[in-house]
C-alpha cells in the first residue's frame, strides 16, 4: 500500500510543473520499469475511471504469467520491461491546446521537420489530424466538421471521459486483454491513441488520419485504437509513422480494434516507416502490434492496407473475424525488408458467417540480409456454407543473403466453401533491371521501379495521400540493396 | 522409468529384440528410449504435430509380442501386381517377417533384398554403419518422438541394397499385414534402403490387415541414393479403419539421383506420414505426391520436409485428397531452400474436396528461402466438387452418386497415371473404385 501512496505522491509532484512554460520539450515520464505502480500512475495521470483501472491491472496480472510468443520468425534479445519508460507526455497546459496557435511551437517546428504540414493540411489536404506525439494528442482539426455529421474522431483518453458508455462496450471487445503477450501489455500500459466513432448511416466526409511519432529515448509506444462503424456507415482510416534515428531498440506493442456493424464498412491504411535500426542492425523500433477487426453485422467489410517499410522487427497480424453473413475482410500488404530487419506479418481471415468472403495479397520484398515472412491463418469455420477466400503471397528476394517466407495455415470445415491459396518466390528480374538501366535510369531508380511494379496491386488500394508517399518509400527502403 | 505410453514394452521385448547382444545397437536403443521418455508422444503443442492428436492412440492399451502367431490362415498374400508379373516379395505379418508367404524370385546379380534380422546376423558392422546415418543421431533434443521410439523397439523390417549399376526392371513388393493377433499389438517394422551409384529399382509397400484386432505400426524408413540412383517408391496403406498408422520416412538424395515416391492412403483410423527428403547433391530431384481417400472418423495427416542443401536441385510435390463424411484430413508440407542452394526449383500443390459439411482439411504449405535465384511456388485449395461438372454430367443422365463417382474418380486419377510403373496403377485405381462405392477392397 505504501507504494501506492508513494506514486500518488509522485504524480502530485510532477503535476507541478504543469503551468510551467516549456521552450525544449521535456518528457513528464513516468518512473522507469514496469509494476502495478506504474499502471497505477498511468491511470491516475490519465483521470480515469476505476472500472478502467481495474481492467488494466487485471491484464498487467494475466501478463506476468503469460509466456513470450516463440512461433514467430524473428530474432531478437530478451526484452527487459524493466529498463522502459511506460508514459511520456509532451508538457502542455492540462486544458490542451484549442486551435495550432496554443500548440506547443517547438512541437510543430519539429512536425515541419518530419514534412508534416500539419498547418497546410486543413486548406490542401481535407485531411482531418488527429497527432500523436509521443502517446499524447496534442492537435485534433476538423473537429467541426466531423462534429456536425455526428462522427467522434478524439484521443482515446478523452473518449474514456466523454463516451464511457461507448468505450466500456467496446474496449477488449475484439482483442480481449488476454488474447497476447504483447496486446495484454498494452491493455496494461496504452497511454493513448485514436478513437473514432461514425454513426448510423453516416458516410465520413473525409478520411481520417493519425500520425503517430516515437520521440522521447526509451520510451515503449502503447498506441490503443478503437474504431466503431454503426449500420450503414462508412470510413476510411489512414495510419502513417515516422522515427528520428537513435540507438536503443525501442518497444512498440499498440493494438487497434475495428467493429464493424451491419452494411457498414472500415478501410484501414497504414505506412509504416520507424527507424529501421543501422546496416548492422543495431537500433531500431520492435513493432509488435496487434490488430484485428470484427465484422459484426451483415454486409459488413473491413479492409487492411499495409506498407511496412520501417522498424528493425515486425510482428503484425491485421486480422478479420468474419461473423456477419456476407461481410468481407480484405487485406492488401507489402513488407519490405533491408539490412538486417526482419519481418513476421501476415494476417488471419476467421470465416463464420455464411457467404464471407476474404482476399489476401500479400508482397513480401527482401533485400540485405534481412528476413521476411508471410505467416497468415484462413479458416472456415463449419457454419460459413458459402464463404470464399482468395490468397495470393509474392516474394521477392534482392541478393543472395536474405530470407522470404511463407506460412499459411489452411483450416477448411466447411465443403460450400471456396479455398485458394497461391505463393511464388522469385528474384528481381535481371532483364527487367537491364531494360530499365539501358534506357538510362540509375540502378536504384531501376530497382525502385520494378518492385513498384512488383506492389502495384496493393498501392493501388492506398488512398491517394498515400500511394505518393509509400512508392517514394519503397525508393528509399531499398536504397544500397543492389551494386 | 517415465509414465510414457509404449515404454513398459521394452522390458517385455528386451531379450526378444534383435541384436540385443551387440553393445553399439544396445547403446542406440537405450539412448532412443530415454529421449522417448522424455519426450512422450508428441502432443498439439508441437507446431509440427499442431493438427493431429495422438489421443486415441494411448486410450487402445497396446500389446507387444516377441514372436508370430503361429497359425495365419492364407497361403498367399495379396499382391498389388498382376499376378503374372514377375516380382519379388516380402511378406510380414504384424510386424514379422514370414518366410513361408514371401517369394524373393530370381534376384539379378548385385541386387539384395532381405530382412533387417538377417543383416543384423550376419552383417552386423554393415548396419551400425548405416542404421541412423539418415535420419539423423538421435541425439537428446531428438524431434522425431515416433522414430525414437522405433529405434528403441525395432524388431525387424526390410533391408534392400543394390549394388553400382544394378537395375532392376521388375518391381519389388514388400507387404506388411495387421491384425493377426489375438489381442491389440503395436510394432515397429524398421526399413532400409540403400543404393549405390546409378542403380534403380522401384519398390512398392503395401499395408493392409487380415484379422479382427486394432494394431498400431509405427515404421521407420531410411532411403539413401548415391549418385545417379533412381528409386520409384510406391505405398499404398489399406489398413483396417480400427488400426493406427504412422510411417516416418527419411530420404538423403545424392547427386542427379532421383527419388520418386507416391502414396496412397485408404485405411486407418489415424494415420501419419511423415517424409523428410535432403536434396544433397547437385541435380538431385524429388518426386512425392499423394492422393487420399478418408470416411467416417478417419484422420490422415502427410506432413512432409523437403531441404534443397546444394545448388540446382529440384522437387515437385502434388497432394490429392477426398475427405467425407467426419473425417480430417491434414497436409503439412515444407519445403526449405538453404542458403546457397541456387537455381533451385520447388513445387508444391495441396488440392482437395470436400464431400460432407463435417468433412475438415487443415493445410499448411510452407516455403522458407535463404537463396535469391530459385523459383518456388505452392498452391492449396479445399472446395466441393465443381457444380457445373456434376450439372453438366446430370443432365446427360448420368445419375448423381455415378457422376460424383465420375469426377472423384477423375480427380484422383490424375495423380495415379502419373505414376511411372504403370503395373500398379490398376491396382490403384481399383481401390479407388472400391472406396467409392463403399467397400473395402477385399483381399
């Protein structure tokens, strides 16, 4: 109990500083390592009510007892929980900033580093941001516009004081506390994150987008996002992610939970580019994440689109369960590994309901000597008379050190169903690389092209902010790889 | 010693076992019983045994026995061949060898087909030398449970050695009949397969069952070709669907040899085949393909491995299934190109139909590359049969059951013309026909 009081005390200090002007930013962190102390603070430092609390201890118990996933592909040291920052906020004035004016401004200068034009993108873009900077909301925009047609796009904390009702539904709904080591963290530690709700009926009049941005040293990213998709609704979700370079290896392990009700339909983008580690492999974000949509209602569909491009491990599953009759779950990844990164990605299509239908492809890029694997689950369950799913997994493998790998799992109980599944692995095309460089273009330009061509199908489910941003990536991923 | 299931047997069997004076093969045995007891059977837990449960297999409460039963009431074993065919055979019946049944013909000169009992009478050195040398020394952190529990128990099995050049142009036929005892047994047949440079031979093995008991076989093989050998491989497990069925194959593929092997499962009520083929030479090629045909509560799992170690090697795997009515199918299939081993080639296709709505197949091809100049592809699909055909076929008469018979049949017959000793083929398409129309091929 004394520890208890002694946190309590601590998070009274550090409220001190809370009226303090701040021209460097300066993490408000909590204590290093990892105890029901720590949960505690989060919990307190967020305001939050008890029954949260108890959900979130309840998980930090089940998680000292879980044992760490060995299955995957993936290599790494030992993760010492202990040696981590859990919560890191930007300082700010409690109330929060009103409009970009109140906005921290180093916080912006840094943002127009990273060539975020956080001020340009209300008149060019019609992207609404809703910025995460180092696991605090610090700027939301268009709120009005969204606010008008109903639809709640706000930091999840502040869902949790103003939507309870929502946020107690539907928390852990798709991904229970237990479901992982590395999600039942995170329902211990998630600091914040995105919450959107678009009502009945309510086509998003634009499409909605989160940048999330690992800045302070040491600090794990517990990113919780819950997407909730009433009848008849529709929206379209864009996740992009950059890093500035350091050297420790920095724990990621955020969880987004998508619910999609009746007729309504969730399309989740992301580009992933965090700091890769160095050519050695020294460095670089461990990004393990846990994703998962539900299909509830009948002619539901959630679609996953993915550019994994960064981060020196992946360990990613965007999944779908298909219970509503005649939803669709679709997923569309590259995975492009350089240097020493290593990737284990892939995703799981639950069919349940009758007539589901799913579509995977995946592209999986390999260069250096790093790992790629596709690990991916389709299963029909006994009552998805009628269910159909198409897999489709390409590698590409640039240079003779580096690994690609596919793992499907395929459990078919149902005999009306339709089961495909297709992989190849191949090289780069020497004659393709030839062409391209006969008629002048530099080698990495040539690459660039070929395995842009090599994605096509999945870029070209990117809306359009992205397409531009991710084929620039895949330039700038694998430079150095060929020569 | 462990509460592990089968490890009591080995006080049973001890001074029954063959060779069980020589030092270096008691050595083996007593090192393969321990990693057994330590491991037990393998569980769901294992990633490589994730879909089959070997459950049912420790409820039967099997016995051993050290000698035949003496009285078995046929005077021939059945054959797969045509009767006219001149061919070689070895006849066992649970697990032992019977003389009286085999009929080893006119064996061309360099060509050796025996028992493991004999050669481990009379050529001791020969098999310390090559009994493990395939499947790898089991040493402690041994993966394969079944193998481990084979060498520890291994009573007897066939030994077939061809010599440099030896070809053989008949077939030889090795038949292991079940059941024939008085109460539920398990046994542990254990086979070698050894030839020299350039020699081929095709081998068929069938499995099937005379008497009334559940058995449990647990087989153990070792096949390695030198530079240039060819074996055809063709297994046909018929056994009885009360019987239990698993098979762990080894294959070490020398350089432009070839090992090419089909089989077919109908019978069991679980069964395993598990093959591992190391392509270890250059211009070493695999062949291994399967059809199978599950009922009732039948469970067949083939998992297989295949590892390309050197550069420009090739394998080419086609599975076929039909599962019915509660039955489960599994197809595990690996496929590994090692670091260096460009210019490999890998295929590797997983198709079935399902017939019934409680029918279940769980597949999962896997490709792990280390080289960049390969080309590798694998495919599965899992579906009921093709509407439009049955339609297409209904409406030209043909009554329902006849047409599903018609495609099922079309569907498996592919992967069994594709067989290269056609001798067989007849055979199996005739168990095929049986399957379909309900019955059990009798023998």
């Amino acid at each position: 109990m004394a520890a208890t009081v002694e946190t309590v005390e601590r998070v009274r200090a550090l409220d001190k500083y809370k009226y303090g002007f701040v021209t460097d930013i300066e993490s408000e962190t909590a204590p290093k390592g990892l105890s029901e102390d720590t949960v505690r603070f989060i919990s307190a430092k967020k305001g939050e009510p008890e029954w949260l609390l108890e959900w979130r201890l309840k998980a930090y118990r089940h998680w000292l007892k879980m044992p760490e996933p060995g299955w995957s592909k993936v290599q790494f040291p030992p993760i010492d929980y202990q040696d981590s920052y859990y919560y890191s906020a930007p300082k700010s004035p409690t109330d929060g900033p009103k409009s970009l004016d109140e906005v921290d401004p180093k916080l912006l200068e840094t943002y127009a580093k990273l060539g975020i034009p956080l001020n340009e993108q209300k008149l060019l873009a019609g992207v609404a941001v809703d910025a995460v900077f180092d696991s605090v909301s610090v700027a939301t925009t268009f709120k009005k516009n969204l606010e008008e047609v109903g639809v709640i796009f706000c930091p999840i904390s502040e869902a949790v004081k103003n939507h309870p009702e929502l946020v107690r539904r539907y928390l852990g709904s798709v991904v229970p506390y237990a479901d992982n080591k590395h999600a039942c963290l995170n329902s211990a530690v998630f600091t914040d994150g995105s919450f959107v709700y678009i009502p009945k009926g309510v086509r998003c009049p634009m499409e909605l987008s989160t940048y999330f941005r690992i800045n302070a040293q040491n600090t794990g990213q517990f990113e919780r996002t819950l997407i909730i998709a009433e009848e008849g609704s529709y929206v379209s979700y864009l996740e992009g992610c950059t890093a500035p370079q350091r050297d420790e290896n920095q724990l990621h392990a955020a969880v987004v939970e998508l619910v999609a009700l009746d007729d309504a339909e969730i399309k989740y983008s992301t580009v992933q580019n965090w700091y890769p580690g160095d050519e050695e492999g020294k460095g670089g974000i461990y990004n393990f994440v846990t994703k998962r949509g539900a299909c509830r209602g009948r002619n539901s569909k959630i679609s996953w689109t993915q550019v994994e491009t960064g981060s020196a491990i992946t360990w990613k599953y965007p999944s779908c369960i298909l219970q509503g009759d005649n939803s669709v779950g679709e997923f569309y990844s590259i995975a492009i590994t350089n240097n020493r990164q290593q990737a284990d990605t892939g995703t799981k299509m639950i069919h349940l309901g009758k007539n589901t239908r799913s579509r995977i492809i995946a592209k999986g890029i390999a260069a250096g000597r790093s790992d790629s694997t596709y690990r991916g689950l389709v299963r029909i369950g006994a009552k998805a008379a009628g269910a159909r799913n198409f897999t489709q997994c390409d590698s590409l493998l640039i240079g003779d050190k580096c690994g690609a790998h596919t793992v499907p799992y395929i459990e078919t109980k149902n005999r009306r169903a339709i089961v495909e599944h297709e992989a190849t692995t191949s090289r780069i095309s020497e004659d393709q690389l030839f062409y391209c460089r006969q008629r002048g273009m530099s080698q990495e330009d040539a690459v660039a092209l070929v395995v842009n061509g090599f994605c096509r199908e999945v870029m070209q489910q990117l809306p359009m902010e992205f397409a531009v941003e991710a084929q620039k990536l895949v330039g700038i991923s694998l430079e150095g790889s060929v020569g | 010693m462990s509460d592990a299931p089968f490890t009591d047997h080995y006080g049973v069997l001890r001074d029954a076992l063959p060779g069980h004076d020589l030092p270096w093969l008691s050595r083996l045995r007593a090192s393969a019983l321990e990693s057994f007891s330590v491991s037990g059977l393998p569980t769901q837990r294992r990633e490589s045994w994730k879909y089959t449960s070997l459950r049912p297999l420790e409820k039967v409460g099997f016995g051993v026995t050290g000698a035949p039963r003496a009285c078995i009431s046929i005077d021939r074993a059945p054959s797969l061949l045509p009767a006219a065919s001149e061919h070689h055979r070895l006849v066992f019946v649970d697990g032992h060898h019977r003389a009286d049944l085999s009929t080893l013909g006119n064996l061309p000169e360099g060509a050796e087909l025996t028992t493991l009992r004999e050669v481990l009478t009379n050529e001791p050195d020969w098999l310390e030398a090559h009994l493990g040398a395939v499947s790898g020394d089991p040493g402690g952190d041994w993966e394969q449970p079944l193998l481990a529990l084979n060498t520890a128990m291994m009573m007897n099995g066939f030994v077939l050695r061809l010599a440099e050049g030896t070809v053989l142009h008949d077939p030889i036929e090795v038949v292991h009949l079940g059941g024939a005892g008085d109460r539920p047994l398990a046994y542990h047949p254990r086979n070698l397969v050894v030839l020299a440079p350039r020699s081929q031979v095709t081998l068929i093995e069938h499995y099937t069952h005379l008497g009334e008991q559940p058995y449990y076989a647990n087989i153990g093989t070792e096949v390695s070709l030198a530079e240039g050998a060819v074996l055809h491989h063709y297994k046909l497990q018929a056994d009885a669907l009360d019987a239990f069925h698993t098979a762990t194959v080894h294959a070490e593929v020398g350089p432009d040899a070839l090992y090419d092997a089909f089989g077919m499962t109908t019978g069991a009520r679980l069964s395993r085949n598990e093959i591992a083929v190391r392509l270890a030479g250059e211009g070493a090629n695999c062949h291994l393909n399967g059809a199978y045909l599950v009922r009732g509560r039948q469970h067949c799992d083939n998992t297989t491995r295949i590892d390309h170690l050197v550069p420009n090697t090739a394998c080419s795997e086609i599975f076929k299934g039909v599962v019915d009515d509660q039955a489960r199918a599994v197809f595990q299939g690996k496929i590994t190109v090692h670091r260096d081993a460009q210019h490999s080639k890998g295929h590797q296709l997983s198709k079935v139909l399902l017939l019934s709505d409680k029918a279940e197949i769980d597949a999962k091809p896997e490709l792990e590359i280390y080289a960049d100049d390969v080309v590798c592809s694998h495919g599965a699909t899992a579906g009921d049969l093709d509407h439009d055909a049955l339609f297409y076929l209904r409406s030209r008469g043909i009554p329902e059951p006849e047409a599903r018979a018609l495609l099922i049949e079309a569907f498996l017959a592919e992967s069994v013309h594709n067989i290269a000793a056609q001798g067989i083929c007849p055979a199996l398409m005739s168990s095929i026909g049986h399957w379909l129309a309900g019955r059990p091929k009798e023998i």
